[in-house]
C-alpha cells in the first residue's frame, strides 16, 4: 500500500507552504496577534486573511466548482488544512471547513448557492450554535426554540460555549421545533443572519487567556429558506455535520509543530544524544505520524464518496491525545523555564508552551469530550452494547 501523496498534491503542498510563509512574517505575527487574547490573531486581520485564502483558491477545493470550490479531492482540503495548523495560521475554522461541508450534504440547492460561493471567497464567519447550559455532552436536550409563524420560525433561547460568535455573520443553529419527547425528534437545524434583530451576545474569560460567547436569542426571526433539511429531522443533520467537524479537528499539522519545534529545541540545546529524552521523542514522534495518517485515512474515504463516521473519532481522539502528550513533554522539557512569558530572560517560544497547555484543555470538552468520544467507538466502531 503506498501511503505517499502524488506529485500535484506534493506540489499543492509546498505551494501553500510558501504562501503561509511569504504571508505570515516575523511582523505579521508581531503586530498581529492579541495580547488581551492570549496571543489570539486579531479579529479583523483573521477575517482579511481569510479573504486572502479564498482571492487564492485554497477555500473548498474539494467543492464542486459551481459552488466556488476547487473540484479537487478531499485530499487537497486535508493538506491546506495541515499546513495551515502547521503554520498556525488564522482563520481555519469551522467557517471554512465542516459548516460549508455540512451545506454541501444537506443544504437546498438554494442554500448552497446562496452561502458556497461566498464562503469560498472567505467572505464569511460562522458560530455554531449547538451548546447550551444544560446541552453538552447530552445535545439533544437542547431547550432553544423555533416556532412556526408565517413564513418565518421564531427563535427564542440561550446558546452557549459560542466559539467567536462576535465576528460571525451566520449562526449555524440547533433549535427545538418539536415535542420534548423523545427528545432527538422535534429538534431543527437553522441558518441565522446574525444581523437579525433579537440577538445579544456576551463575553466570559476562560482558563486559557481568551475571551469566549454566550449569545442569546430574543424572538429572532428566520425564513423558511434557512431551515436546513426537514423539520423535527435536525438530529440526523447534526450528527453528520459533527463527522465533518471531527474530520476536521482531526487536522494533524498542529502534532507536526509540535514535534519539530521540540525537536529544534532539543537541538539547540545540545541534548539529541540524550537517550533518555530521544526515546521520548521518538515516541512522540510516532504519535504524531500516526496521527497524521489516520487523518489522511478520512481524507481518503471522504475522496471515494465515504462518509466516515466513528472513524472520524478515532482520527480526532488520536490527534488531540497526542497533542496532550506534547503539551505535557513540553512543560517537562523547559521545567522551570515553561511559565516564562515573551521578552522575560529565560523565555522560550514566547511562552506558547504553558500557554497552549492550559490553551488545549479543552480538547478534552469540545466538540465531544474523550469520554464521549470513546463512547461512540465502542458503540458505533465496535458494536459494543451502550
Ligand atoms: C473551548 C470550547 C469551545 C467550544 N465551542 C463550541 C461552539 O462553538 N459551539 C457549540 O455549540 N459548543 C461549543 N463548545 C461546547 C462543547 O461542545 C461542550 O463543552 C461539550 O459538548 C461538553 O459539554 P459540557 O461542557 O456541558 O460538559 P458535560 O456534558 O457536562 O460533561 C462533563 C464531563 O462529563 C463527561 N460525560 C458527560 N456525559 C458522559 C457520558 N454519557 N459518558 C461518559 N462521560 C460523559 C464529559 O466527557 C465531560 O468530561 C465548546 C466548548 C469548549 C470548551
């Protein structure tokens, strides 16, 4: 079996590579990022540098080009997406990856040809808007309503955990149209202009340094045209839209920094020889090989018109496991030098390290926590009883 790319996709890769590079420069990074956000990219230079992403064609490559995509294969959109973590770069996230190709799958004719096009030019943000208070773990609890009133549903209730809700344009929204019981029925998928009069949003501090949303609904009105399949039948939308978004989490170029910027320490620190800390690397390094091919593992069977569904909790489960393990190899390796922030004597890497490992906390939670995770292994992967 030849787990190699082609040469087109070799060459896609370094292309893209080169253009992070040229675009994300020693000043970009400086003047660009946040302070008040731990670092976070700046929300407008985020939302310029997506346009910039789709001016050159790297958004939706595997679309149909009638929708603005690339025509490609799904391969070509899993190494922009690994280069882009790679250079840890702004603006990869669910607006561009699982919301568009969730549209793709479920989305009316006139919704895809509504929303593809621009978001292939990196025109639009999106927040999905599935948590709240009491719906994590267990979604389908969510209370926030939609009620039919002429040829609009009127939205009222609380989502939170609003992933940068504050710059998007659209909400991608889960919403309860149906009985309470049984409760994976009567629940509805909705695109929300976040323009919409009725809608607040809040910010809260996290653990990690960055601000996050909370946004409430007051009687917002949505037309019919933004119902997103059938009505009452939203859970079966959620569920594949949630394949797309672990596929897409499950991205591995954020292990492969990892890897070499450890690696690049060790060497400048004069300890590759180290036997004790080489086989800790090797060991890491291994991971984070094996997170990569199964990433490119889904990559392959969403090629040949697949739609992966537990395997994409392996892959993402693989991939954030891993980067735990590096987050924790890093603070050991830097010790007493891990908490020191950029411009202290001593500091190293800016302080990223300590910073992503109280930053990647929540690859534990999100999007379905590791437990949860699991769960869905065993019971959709392995035919375990629930
Ligand atoms: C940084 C961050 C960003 C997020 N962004 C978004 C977003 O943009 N949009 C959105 O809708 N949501 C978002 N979320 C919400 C996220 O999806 C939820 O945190 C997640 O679904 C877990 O829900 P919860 O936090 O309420 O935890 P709970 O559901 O209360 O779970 C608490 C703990 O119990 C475990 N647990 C719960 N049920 C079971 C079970 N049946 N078996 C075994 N263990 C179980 C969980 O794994 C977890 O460890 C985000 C969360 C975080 C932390």
């Amino acid at each position: 079996m030849d787990f190699d790319l082609t040469a087109d996709e070799h060459a896609f890769r370094d292309e893209v590579c080169a253009f992070l590079t040229a675009e994300l420069t020693e000043a970009v990074w400086r003047t660009e990022r946040d302070p008040d956000e731990q670092g976070q990219w700046r929300r407008e230079f985020t939302k310029a540098f997506r346009r910039k992403l789709g001016a050159a064609g790297y958004i939706g490559m595997g679309w149909p080009a009638a929708y603005g995509g690339g025509g490609k294969s799904r391969v070509y959109q899993t190494i922009f997406a690994e280069e882009m973590e790679y250079h840890r770069a702004p603006g990869l996230d669910r607006s561009i990856t699982y919301v568009p190709n969730a549209l793709l799958a479920f989305g009316t004719d006139a919704q895809k040809a509504e929303f593809l096009p621009r978001i292939a030019r990196g025109e639009l943000s999106w927040f999905v808007g599935y948590s709240e208070p009491e719906a994590g773990s267990d979604l389908a609890n969510l209370k926030a309503r939609a009620v039919p009133d002429g040829s609009d549903f009127v939205v009222t209730g609380q989502k939170a955990f609003s992933s940068e809700a504050h710059m998007a344009e659209y909400c991608w929204l889960a919403a309860r149209t149906g009985p309470v019981s049984p409760k994976h029925r009567g629940i509805s998928m909705f695109i929300v202009d976040m323009q919409s009069p009725g809608i607040r949003i809040d910010r809260y501090p996290t653990l990690a340094g960055w601000t996050h949303h909370a946004v409430y609904f007051d009687a917002v009105r949505v037309p019919d045209a933004h119902l997103v399949g059938e009505i009452d039948r939203g859970w079966s939308v959620i569920m594949g839209a949630i394949d797309f978004e672990r596929a897409a989490l499950a991205a591995p170029g954020l292990v492969a920094f990892q890897l070499d910027r450890l690696l690049a320490h060790a060497r400048e620190q004069g300890r590759l020889d180290d036997p004790v800390l080489g086989d800790q690397l090797a060991r890491l390094a291994t991971e984070a090989e094996g997170a990569r091919l199964m990433s490119y593992w889904i990559a392959s069977l969403h090629a040949h018109g697949e739609m992966p569904q537990f395997e994409t909790s392996m892959a993402v489960l693989c991939k954030r496991e891993t980067a735990r393990l590096f987050d924790a190899a890093g603070l050991e390796m830097l010790g007493a030098f891990a908490p020191l922030r950029a411009g202290s004597p001593g500091a190293c890497f800016d302080g990223d390290i300590e910073a992503e490992y109280r930053d990647h906390l929540y690859f534990q939670f999100a999007a379905g926590g590791f437990d949860i995770t699991r769960n869905v292994i065993a019971h959709r992967g392995l035919g375990l009883p629930r």
